[in-house]
C-alpha cells in the first residue's frame, strides 16, 4: 500500500514538474528569435505570400500563450509538430535518428558498468596498494579529460595513424565491411562506444570504489568475515549489492540522459542521431525539434528517476517511504 501510495505521489510531482518545463523551455525558445528570418537570410528569393504562409502554417503570427497551448496540446495526442528545416515530422525524425543514439549510448553504459564493477571491486579488495592506486588514478585521469578530447584522441590514433576504423558516420558510403552491414555497423561504432565507455568508466568507478571501501568498514561485514564466508563472497554476496545503491543513482541519470550528453560524441564523430539533430536544429533555429527533443530529454529523465526511486525500495528494506 505504501509503495502504490508511493508512485502515485511521484506521478502527480512528475506531472507538474514537467508541465514547468515545457513552460520554460518553450519561453526560452521563443525569446531566442524568429526561424523564418533565418530561411530568408539562406534563401533570398523567398516570396512574402512564401513568408506568411509560413509564419501562420507554425503559429508564428499567434500570441505566444496561445502558441504554448497549441503546442501543449497536440503535444498530450503524440504530436511533436513537423520540423520546419526537414518539413517532416519531428516525431519521425527522433525516432529514426534516435535508434542511432541508442546503438552507441546503451552499450557505452553497460560496457562501463561491467568495467568499474570490475575494477572497483580489484581497488576496494586491495585498499592502498600499488593496484589501488593505479586505478583510482586512472579513473581520476578518465574523469578529468573532456569527453570531445577523447574522442580526438581516438580519431587521430585508430583513424588517422593506425587506419583501423572510421572517423565519421554510422555507415559506409560506398560498400559496406567484408559485404556485411551489421559488421559494417559494428565497426563504426567501436570508436563512439570507447569514448562513451572511457568517459562512464571512470566516474563509475570512482564512484563504486569509495561506496565499497566505505561498506567494507560496516560491522556486518566484519560480523560475515568472523563466520569464515571467503573474501570475494563477502564482496559480491553482501557488499558490492549495498554498494551500487548509489551507484544505481547515477546510472539513471546516465540513461536519462542518454539524449543530453549525445551532442558532443555525434558532433565529434558525425554521428546521425538526436545529439546531432539536436545541434543543427539549435544553429538553424528549428522550433519544433529543439522543443521535441527538449522534451523528451526531460520525460526520459523524470521516468528513469522514478524507476530508480523504486528500486531503492526494493534493493534495500531499510528504506522507509512514510
């Protein structure tokens, strides 16, 4: 009963916490300018029966409370609107551009988790060594480079000196590797999953590493080692599941923010998905993309939140939610 009473409170929070962002962020963009005077600063020759017929098709002659509700409501039925730069529709657009941002963001994310538990657990079983020490180092260095100065790095190393992978793009332009399309997919994507994974790594790892050390001092692991459990059951039976509590945290905000942080790795990597929607819609004014995939930024990160907040309750008992 508490845990129904629970996520129906969190729902109604979420609602209105979303209806404030939709506010925001729909008065941000339109304070910004007009989109139609950047097509006519690209394209001269445009009529002024052109220019109205354009401004009334999005409601750019419409007050802007009346543009917000519009816009609200088609957006309550499924409707993103049609983008004004692609003239089709934005829902289309993100989805097919963001099938390509999953590709890369997801196995970033599971690759990185696989890696820091690894490592985290290596460090917290050798606390103060030279293996301690070299990995929390190295974690350190991970999360103090730019995520677009790996990316770079990666380029010119595995690209451009070694000729192993591509620099650029989902595809090949011509034919694809050995004649295979998945492969040819999979290797272009090795570049952007390492730089995902690079970057991930580090803060998980940094993260896991203190929660483990810091558990390992409870005295029911003390209690555990007195009994005789081995080391590693210790660590993988009851440690590292109270360890990720936090960990759990931060991963949803990774998902959630799977569409937020693809702008550098697609900018760097030309990658067609929502991060690199997202950039030529900002440069080029598209109304309709920038407040799509603003929201949908903002839904997937209240909804992975909310599942994270569930599954607090239900990883450790000694959460309490009266």
């Amino acid at each position: 009963m508490l845990v129904t009473q629970f996520i129906i409170r969190r729902l109604v929070f979420s609602i209105f916490l979303l209806f404030g962002v939709s506010v925001i962020v729909f008065a941000l963009v339109n304070a910004v300018g007009n989109p139609i005077e950047i097509l006519l600063a690209e394209r001269p020759g445009i009529s002024q029966q052109a220019i109205d017929q354009m401004t009334a098709y999005y409601g750019l002659d419409q007050p802007a409370t009346t543009r917000y509700l519009i816009w609200a409501g088609n957006l309550l039925q499924g409707d993103f609107g049609t983008s004004i730069i692609y003239n089709q529709p934005v829902w289309q657009k993100m989805t097919s551009w963001g099938l390509e941002t999953l590709k890369i963001q997801v196995p970033g994310i599971l690759i990185a988790l696989a890696l820091a538990t690894a490592m985290a657990v290596t460090a917290a079983m050798r606390q103060y060594s030279r293996v301690d020490f070299g990995v929390m180092a190295s974690a350190m260095l991970g999360q103090s480079l730019p995520g677009f100065f790996v990316g770079i790095l990666l380029i010119l190393i595995f690209s451009y000196w070694l000729g192993i992978f591509p620099s650029y793009g989902a595809y090949s332009m011509r034919s694809p590797l050995w004649g295979s399309h998945l492969l040819d997919a999979l290797w272009h994507m090795v570049l952007p999953v390492a730089m995902l994974t690079f970057f991930n790594t580090a803060a998980l790892t940094l993260l896991m590493r203190s929660n483990l050390v810091d558990i390992l001092r409870h005295d029911f692991v003390t209690a555990a080692r007195a009994s005789g459990l081995p080391e590693r059951r210790i660590i993988y039976g009851h440690a590292l599941r109270n360890a990720l509590i936090p960990v759990l945290t931060y991963l949803s905000l990774l998902f959630g923010l799977m569409l937020g942080t693809a702008p550098v790795t697609e900018t760097v990597f030309t990658w067609p998905g929502v991060g690199y929607l997202y950039i030529n819609a900002i440069q080029q004014l598209d109304y309709p993309v920038i407040l799509g995939v603003t929201m949908a930024i903002a839904v997937m990160l209240v909804v992975v939140t909310l599942l994270t907040d569930i599954a607090y309750v239900l990883i450790d008992p000694r959460i309490r939610l009266d």
